[in-house]
C-alpha cells in the first residue's frame, strides 16, 4: 500500500515489492496461494475512504510504504485500521521508520513488525511465511513484535541484486497520465550528511542490457515523461553516457527523460552529447545546495561551483535542456547573509527552475546526529524541517519561506519572463528584488491566499508602481506578452488595456497571411484567414511602433511559451496600419 504526494506520482517501491513478490511465489510454487494486490493512494483523500477501501479488499497481510510525505497519514489510518481489519498483519517499510521502528512498535500495538532496508525479497518472504505458517524470526531485515511484547530484531538484509527486480511497467495503461519512475541504480557514491543515501554508500546497477531494453520500450510507449530516481546519475561516467547516447540515438521526439546528476563530474564528451540533444529530451537537476565552502566542507558535498557555474553556464548555451538548480536553507555555517550570497550567485545562472528547499533533518543522518552542535532546531513532526540553527534565526527562515513562495509563483512558472526582467533592474542583487516582492505581498495581505494567473499580473503591476518603475507602459507591455507567451486568451486581461489594431487590420493581415504564409507556415497549411486568426494573437506594441504574432502550434519545450514573431507596420492614409515588406 502506497499514499502519495498526488495522483500523479506513483509509487515504485510497491510496484517493485509487488512484482518481485509475484516472482518470487510462482518460483516456490505458491502462486495460486495467494493474491498480490497494490492500492495506491494520497494523502489528500479522507480517512474514511482509504479505510473503507481497505476494508473491501480485506488483506490477511499488509504492507505500507513510509515517507516523510505520508507519514502522518500512515500513522492516522493506523490508529482505526485494527478497528476494522483486526485479524489483519501490518507491515512498515520505507526510509521514514528505517531508523524509528521500536518506537512506532511500541506506539502501534497492532503493527506486526518493520521492514528495514531493501523490502523486495524480505516482504517476499514474509508473504512465504504467512502462507507456509513459518516462523518470521528467521528473515533477516525485520524489527518484529514477539508474544512476550519484546522487540527482535532480525539483523541486515543482503542487497537486492538489481536485474533479479521485474520491470512493473508492462502494462501502461494503470500508469497513463502519471508520472513513470525509473531505477537504474541503488546508492550514492557520495556521503552528504543531510541525506539518507548517506548512510548506504554501496553503488548497485541494473544491467545495461535490461536497461537499454527497458528505457526502448518507454520510447516505444511515447510516454510523456521519465523520472529517474537514481540519487547521481552520472556517478559512472561510461554508463550514463552510453544510456545517453542510446536516447541520442533512439529519440522518439516525445519523451522527455529526467536525471539528478552531479555537474561536477561532467566533461567534454558528456557536454558534447547534451550540445546534439533535441530540446526537451533530457531535463537535468544539479544539487547546488550552497555556494559557501565552510558549508560545502561542513556537511561533505564540496565541489567547486566556479566548475559547477561554468557547466551550467555551457548547457544552458545549448537552449536545449531544462536546467533544474537547487538551494537548500538552514544548512550549517550558512548565515541570512550568505545564503543571500548563494541564491543570487545561483539564480545568475539563468537555470529554467531554481529550487529553495529547507533542511529536513532526517533520521539516523549525520545531521541529526549533530543536532546539538548546529543548535539545530527543527519540527517535531515530519517532514522535520528546520526552525532554526545557530547561524540562522525563525524570523530569518520565515522570511525565506515566502520568498520561496515568491520564486515558485514568479520565476518558476516561466510565466512573467519579461516583466521579471525589467522589474529587477531597480534592485542591486536579485535576491533583493524576491525580497522586496515577498514584502509587498505581506503588507498587501496576499499571502495565503488562492490567487487566479490574472491576479498574479496585476499584482506585478501594482509592485512595480510601487517601487517607482517610471512607466506604467513598459510594465504592462511586458505583462501582455509575457500573458500572451502563455495562452490565446480572448478574454482581454484588464492591465493590457483596449486593442490598439483595428478590425479591419486584424482582417488584412490575416488574409494576406493566407496567401503569403509569411510566419504561419508548418501546421497551419489547411487553415483559411478566420481559422490563422481564432488559433493565434496578434497585439500592437506602442514603444516599439512593432506587432507580436503569437503562434500556439510551436511552443518552446522548456518553457512552454508560445513562439513569437514581431512584425513591422506603418501607418497608411487611410488609417490601417499595414505590414512592410
């Protein structure tokens, strides 16, 4: 059983217990003993209906997935499942009780026993023994609950050999519109103190063969996108790039595939192969984290970002991937001042999405183990998240919260590219402008509140008159394209005033559009001058004495935004403005 984030994630854990379960039954000649069933649902779903659905599905034996995400959700279904289902085994698994197994045991009476580790071939032998009678003691990998109430632990399970895990996504059609994740490889190579790959250091792969097979029919799916959940792709050099050069060379012009890699370790031929890539094949997220090196050092993730920046920088030269930096605050050392120093030296890279995230201080981590020294405070509950710490204050954490908030809305959408832009140029630093923009919205009361994309424009509008951007114009000639950029409104926003192109040009330059197929030309062969007009926007542009065209049939696949073309026009005797040639 897996709770997630939203509908659209799914949950590969389950689905990989599920299927090496299913194996590894027919193997013992088990099978039709019994029936391996995955429910899957979110945290945004009431009680009463994962309860109830549950209680249809009547399991002699459970399994739960925990994470950080869902833990609160687990333990609340928890507290009434037994009410309902008393007869019915549960198991837990997953990195939320890897390392607090006693005590949710000692909470949950009615909880059998923990998984820890790897789950695969554990929770296929925990099936084996409920159905053979067997005793679970004798299964390594488990914390279990004995009829003295005394908890045993089991000891460590051996690492699952990768290729020996069924691929579980055979049958697309229970994973359309969800988001597919993808395992190459278990482990880190790495020792961040943050984080829980941490604590598991030994590097496992998937077969190239399986691998390249798998990833094919992907491809031969066109499934929309692919997330890899490899914690550094790129960690053997070789392998990531002969996967690389396989999507290279396979590319489907459809599917776009997701890695979290160290851009540290790329080089020239690594470059190379991104430089031929079709925009929108691969989307690349780089863990930034910091750019203070008594930080970086701190908590063992230091790499140059002079190397990380120039990287970055080539790629992004390229105009063919989404690049996908990350920040996180709260880390050691890292003071409101330096993390200002981070984020503005990070968001000059021009990534397409710059993440601020927030320490969590997970369980069994070298983070937690030094909370005391850090004066690491952080939230009682999951996700754990940090309050404060010696270098930075709540107030100061507060105040990051709804800058991030401001970054996601303003920056991360690519939505508001050009006013952004502009706006920014009367603040020395950028993260000055997020700053500012943050404040305006506390003192205007916006936040916490559900605002419509309109809104979002005039409130920019409205910061901008604020903070003394001399014309009003220029501000809202940036929002109107940035609004154009996006979606072929016929509902005028209000900030972009009346029309300022007649009918009868609007009429005039599509008819000659017609005929001449001066911007219009692939996708819209068949379509007559009333048809180019319903599907495109054409706006005039006072400052610049121009028009914009803006095509919706070719959009940029990083960004989304519409293709724009910007047309000459002068103004005739009769009063029609008209297209020079």
């Amino acid at each position: 059983m897996a709770v997630n984030a939203k509908y659209i994630h799914s949950n590969l854990a389950v689905y990989d217990i599920g299927a090496y379960t299913g194996q590894y039954l027919r193997k013992k000649g088990l099978e039709e003993e019994a029936s391996i069933e995955i429910a899957e649902y979110t945290i945004n779903q009431k009680n009463e209906e994962i309860l109830a659905d549950l209680y249809e599905r009547k399991p002699e034996l459970l399994g739960i997935s925990c994470y950080i995400w869902n833990i609160a959700t687990v333990r609340s279904i928890l507290a009434d499942l037994w009410k309902i289902l008393p007869k019915t085994k549960v198991w837990l698994g997953g990195p939320e009780v890897g390392f607090s197994g006693e005590i949710l045991l000692h909470q949950y009476p009615q909880v059998s026993g923990v998984i820890r580790g790897e789950g695969e071939h554990t929770f296929a032998r925990l099936v084996e023994a409920h159905l053979s009678r067997k005793e679970e003691g004798e299964i390594p990998g488990l914390l279990l609950r004995r009829e003295t109430k005394e908890i045993l632990s089991t000891g460590e399970a051996a690492f699952m050999d990768l290729d020996a895990i069924p691929f579980v996504y055979e049958n697309m059609e229970q994973f359309l519109h969800r988001i597919i994740y993808y395992e190459s490889s278990r482990g880190c190579p790495f020792s961040c103190s943050y984080c829980m790959s941490s604590i598991d250091r030994r590097l496992r792969f998937r077969s190239m063969e399986k691998v390249l097979g798998e990833l094919q029919f992907f491809l031969d799916q066109k499934v929309p996108q692919v997330k890899f959940v490899d914690r550094t792709f790129n960690c053997q050099k070789e392998r990531s790039r002969r996967i690389w050069q396989f999507l290279l060379e396979q590319d489907n012009q459809v599917t776009n595939f997701h890695f979290e890699i160290g851009a540290d370790l790329l080089e020239e031929e690594d470059l190379e192969l991104i430089r031929q890539m079709r925009p929108g094949l691969i989307q690349l997220e780089i863990g930034v984290q910091s750019t203070h090196e008594k930080t970086l050092q701190e908590i063992n993730r230091y790499a140059p970002f002079s190397q990380i920046a120039s990287t970055v920088t080539t790629i992004r030269s390229y105009g063919n991937t989404h690049l996908h930096l990350d920040l996180i605050a709260g880390l050691p050392y890292e003071d409101y001042q330096t993390f200002q120093r981070s984020f503005d030296q990070v968001y000059r890279l021009k990534p397409t999405a710059l993440q601020l995230g927030f320490l969590k201080v997970l369980k069994g981590t070298p983070m937690e183990a030094k909370r005391e020294a850090y004066g690491l405070v952080h939230g009682a509950d999951a996700p754990y998240e940090v309050i404060s710490t010696k270098w930075i204050s709540y107030e100061e954490i507060r105040k990051l919260k709804e800058i991030e908030e401001m970054v996601e809305i303003f920056f991360n959408s690519c939505q508001f590219f050009h006013t952004i832009s502009l706006l920014e140029r009367q603040f020395q630093r950028p993260f000055s402008f997020y700053e500012a923009l943050a404040g305006f919205y506390r003192r205007r009361g916006y936040v916490g509140r559900s605002h419509s994309r309109e809104e979002r424009y005039r409130h920019l509008l409205e910061f901008g008159l604020e903070k003394g951007e001399n014309s009003s114009e220029r501000i809202r000639e940036c929002l109107t394209l940035d609004y154009y950029l996006r979606e072929n409104s016929k509902k005028r926003p209000e900030f972009a005033g009346k029309q300022k192109i007649s009918g009868k040009s609007l009429t005039e330059f599509y008819r000659r559009e017609e005929k001449r197929r001066d911007y219009l030309k692939q996708g819209y062969e068949q379509w007559d001058s009333k048809q180019l007009e319903r599907r495109t926007h054409l706006e005039w542009v006072s400052s610049r004495q121009k028009a914009w065209l803006f095509d919706y049939l070719h959009r940029d696949p990083l960004t989304g935004n519409a293709t724009v073309f910007e047309i000459a026009w002068e103004q005739a005797e009769d009063g029609w403005e008209r297209q020079r040639s």
